[in-house]
C-alpha cells in the first residue's frame, strides 16, 4: 500500500493540471529583520499570485520563531502553507505539510534517511502532511551544500543529476527539486542550467521543480520551456520593496508559459 495522496499534494497536482506551472515563494523567516515583516511578505506574496508558500531555512529556522511565524503566515492567507525543512528541530504544528526530503547527493547518510527517521513520529503525531521530495544539489550549492554536506553536482554533468533524479523517482519520491542554493549570482553562478532541466525533466513522470538563483523573465521562462514546473523563488521576492508586486511580475511570467503546456 502506498502513501495516500494527501490535501496539500492533491492541491499541488491539480493545480499543474490547471497551470501547467507554479510558482511556489520561499520565507526563511532568519533572512527578514522582524517576524512581522516575513509575514508581511509571505501575505503579500500571495496577493500577487503565489501558489504555495514554503516556510524554512537552512540555518536558523527554528523554534519560537518558525512557530510564530508559520501561524501568522497561515492565519492570513488561503494557500497550503509547507515547510521547507533544514532538519529535524524545523518542524512546527502550525503547517499544513511539509517537504520530506532526501538530500539524494549528500555525502553524509544522515541527510539521506537518519534525518527523516528521527523526525518522522514527530511528523506523524502532530499530523503534518509529509510530501515526499527528492532533492539535489547543483554547484555552487550555498549553505545547503555547506550545511548538508553535498557532493555537488557539477554544472557541466547533466546526466549525473538525471540519474540521481530517477533513483529519487525509483525510490518513491512523488516530487523533485533541483536547487543551486541561496543567491548564487554572488558567487559567479546563475540559476539551474537548462541543460540539466532539460535532461531531469524528459526522465520523471512526478512534478519537478527548481531552485536558487531566479530572479529575471528570461530564466523563468527558458526554464519552464526547458521543463520545469514549480518555481521556487525566495531570496528575489524577499529583497524587493514591493512582495506584492514583484510576486505579480513572477507569477504573470509563469502562468503564460504554463499554459503554453497546458493547451
């Protein structure tokens, strides 16, 4: 018997039928000065077409905080509200699902199933919908290549990423995320190359989405082309004067591409 699809899931998997693509906005509640302000963004987010709100961070994302935060987030909007966890102490009551990620390229076994062991009762008593999510890291790989010790995928290697997107598959992963970490450009880096979401895309028959370093048309549109269909945008939103506003650019640009598959 296999996971029963749950609300959050049957939503996201509707709602793909529906757009063709989504765009799901990040808060890492450690990145905003105040509670109140990631509240406000994450509000706002959604008045601008936000999908999906995904709560957490990698460093941080705990506690007093990730509850007050993720309770207020949820009291003000009518969009599923998911955490994005960063271990096993970033889990509150106050979400209606969250990503159970395997970091399928980590170096160290602990991200791969120790992690989701230990946290799993937890997620069970408090009835949290856990969304199984096989999750890869793409060079530069920010601090969640630091923090969950990852053998990052080369840029240049798509098929290494393809692989390790089907064995996620094969495993029993009904989503899966390609990210390159947190704000990359400050690297010398740029979002995840088409290349690779070309590649991942034509091998998965479940929902794949991107990560890290989207912030312009051109990227959100080449990369749905190229096959993405959740786009995970954080830090751009974040930093911008107008969530609102910026979340409307974003969203308008992903719902004319994802139709484009849809029709």
């Amino acid at each position: 018997m296999s996971l029963k699809i749950g609300k959050v899931e049957k939503y996201i998997n509707e709602k793909l039928e529906e757009k063709g693509a989504l765009l799901f906005m990040v808060v890492d509640p450690v990145d905003y000065p105040t509670e109140k302000a990631a509240v406000e963004h994450a509000k706002d987010s959604v008045k601008g077409g936000a999908d999906l709100l995904l709560v957490g961070g990698s460093v941080g994302a705990q506690g007093e905080l990730l509850d007050h935060v993720t309770k207020n987030i949820k009291e003000s909007v009518d969009v599923p509200v998911v955490l994005f966890p960063g271990n096993i102490a970033t889990i509150t009551p106050y979400a209606d699902a969250l990503y159970f990620m395997s970091l399928l390229n980590a170096r160290n076994p602990y991200w791969i199933t120790q992690a989701q062991m230990l946290s799993a009762p937890l997620i069970k008593k408090l009835n949290i919908e856990p969304l199984p999510v096989g999750y890869i890291v793409i060079s530069p790989g920010g601090t969640v290549g630091w923090v969950g010790d990852v053998n990052l995928v080369p840029r240049e290697k798509p098929m290494i990423a393809t692989a390790l997107a089907m064995a996620g598959q094969y495993l029993g992963n009904r989503f899966i995320i390609t990210d390159v970490g947190s704000n990359p450009q400050s690297q010398g880096q740029s979002s995840v190359p088409l290349d690779i979401i070309k590649s991942v895309s034509s091998v998965l028959d479940v929902p794949y989405g991107i990560a890290g370093g989207i912030r312009d048309e051109q990227t959100i549109r080449s990369s749905i082309k190229a096959g993405a269909q959740i786009i995970q945008i954080g830090t751009a939103i974040e930093k911008s004067v107008d969530a609102e506003a910026k979340s409307k650019f974003f969203s308008k640009i992903i719902r004319e591409e994802g139709l484009k598959k849809v029709h």
